[in-house]
C-alpha cells in the first residue's frame, strides 16, 4: 500500500516508525510543517517529525498551504492508496480528502466525539477525567467530526501529566494505526457516525491559560498544573519571590482565609488557600532558576505572610 504521511507534532513519531516498519507498506512522502523560530532564541528549527525522518531517504514536504494547487500537485504524483494524518496541524480540503482512493484516516488522542480539536490530552488532564484514549477515523471537512473506525481505552493516572499521557497514547496510537491498516487491508473495516450531541472540545492552549486563580477549587487547581505539564506550565506570583512555575502540588484542607493566602511557608512547600480547600507546591520553578522541591525553595525564599496571585 502507498501511504502519505502527515504529521508534525512528537505525537506522530511512533506512528510514522510503525508504517515504516511494515514491509508491506511503503511511506512514499511525508508531509510536514515547514521549519520555524523555536525557543527563546528564535532559532528557526525543523518540527518534531521532520526531525525524526531526516537522513532516511524519504520525499519530505513542508509546503505552507497544504491544500494550494502546486502542493496538491505533488501530492497527486506521488499516487497514494492511503494518507494518515497524525497531528499535523492544517486543514485538508476535498482536493485532497479525495486523492487517494483508500481515503484519508487521522490518529487523534481521544476519545471521539470528546475533545475534538488542538490539544485533547492536555485538556483531559486539566479536566480531571480518569480515561481517556485514541481514535481511529475518516477525515471530513470538520475538525474531527469524521466517521469513527475504532478506538482504545487508557487510564489516565492520578499521578499523570500531560507529558507522561502523551507518551503513553502515542504508543497506543502506533498500535491503533496497524489495527486500522490491517483492517483497511483485508476490507473489513467497519465505520460509525460520531454522535454530535456528545462532542466536547480541547482548543488550543495559550501561555495564559496557566495563570493560577486561587478562587478555583484546589482539586482544579492541581488537575491544572498536571494537565499543563510541561507546557505552558502553570504560574502564580508569590511575593516577596516574585512569579514561579508550578510543576507538582498536593490538595490538603483549607482554612477559614481569602483565596490566595499563604498558609504555611514551611515542611514540604508553600500551602496556599484556594476557593476551596488549599494547595501544596511540592515541586516549583522560580524565573531564571532550576526546577527544585517546594522544600529547597523555602530555604532559598522566605515567604512573608502575604498572598499569592
């Protein structure tokens, strides 16, 4: 079978390194966002699976606008059975939808119709959901809205972030992808209509939605700072130290006190009232610093009796 691949994002890796690896399938171009600035320095970098296919050997693409008539053009020369999609990040249109005449199928880290949309792992963590999954399905015109083929269950762990579920479903996707394929292959897929009145959605996340609100429960806070980790990380600013990432935080029971104040500056980290219950900051990132325990950064950071913001 003659597969275009396309995708961006680190998610997509283990599913392109199992379509090569099958013998009976040939990945004749992947398709990929072009290079950009990355990082503090603005170095202009290539995207995880450029990356990961260099020195391979095989045809990559990285056309701006996937869906323009000369991309379209290369594409339809390269005669493909097949395109996956796995977290590439642009639109496809019919020209494209229409092209190979095994279709289009997409990897996509939920559960369908839940947390369609940019970032549904993060979103699922964030949102205190115990399961989550991978799904299987026919691309269409709508964000995720495709035909369902087939889906599989994970556990999300109360100990998991986003970083720890990612890798975990990135696994499960490469093994749901081969079931598909091979299902494709001896025509016995089946395909379902996904229910609208179910669907939920994970848009993409910005920098701010990181900004800790102590009027929020303290369960929602630390499900927050799971769900945002690594990326953006969540932050307060905690005078007189100033703004410091969240990475790791423990609900403990509140007191009678505005959202906000710190309660204790001692043991294992800051414990700060929140609109219900209160937070432990075990694990903190002070700007300009090393990742530490709450711990070490009390020794280095006094906290006067104050509140945090």
């Amino acid at each position: 079978m003659r597969i275009i691949f396309m995708g961006s994002a680190e998610l997509a890796c283990p599913c392109l390194d199992r379509l090569l690896a099958n013998p009976a399938d040939q990945v004749v171009g992947v398709v990929t966002q072009p290079d950009r600035p990355k990082g503090r320095s603005l170095q202009v970098a290539p995207c995880a699976v450029r990356a990961h296919v260099a020195e391979r050997g095989i045809p990559v693409f990285t056309p701006e606008n996937v869906n323009a008539p000369d991309s379209v053009t290369a594409l339809r020369a390269l005669a493909p059975d097949l395109i996956v999609v796995v977290a590439y990040g642009q639109f496809l249109k019919a020209e494209i939808l229409n092209l190979p005449p095994l279709g289009c199928i997409n990897v996509h880290a939920s559960l369908l119709p839940k947390y369609r949309g940019a970032a549904p792992i993060q979103w699922a963590v964030a949102n205190g959901e115990t399961e989550t999954g991978v799904t299987t399905m026919f691309v269409n015109a709508r964000m995720d809205a495709g035909d369902i083929i087939d889906q599989r269950v994970e556990s999300i762990r109360t100990d998991d972030t986003a970083g720890s579920l990612h890798d975990r479903l990135a696994h499960c996707g490469a093994d749901l992808l081969a079931r598909t394929i091979e299902a494709l292959r001896q025509g016995s897929i089946r395909r379902r209509p996904q229910d609208e009145a179910g669907a939920t959605f994970a848009p993409r996340i910005k920098k701010t939605d990181g900004r800790m609100d102590w009027n929020l429960p303290a369960t929602q806070l630390h499900n927050r700072v799971r769900g945002f980790n690594p990326w953006p990380g969540c932050f307060c600013e905690l005078p007189p130290a100033g703004v410091i990432k969240v990475l790791k935080t423990r609900v403990e029971p509140g007191r009678n006190k505005a959202a906000g104040a710190v309660l204790e500056a001692a043991d294992e980290g800051p414990l700060i009232q929140s609109g219900q219950d209160a937070l432990r900051l075990l694990e903190v990132q002070p700007e300009g610093r090393k990742v530490m325990s709450g711990a070490a950064f009390l020794r280095g950071h006094p906290l006067a009796a104050g509140s945090a913001h």
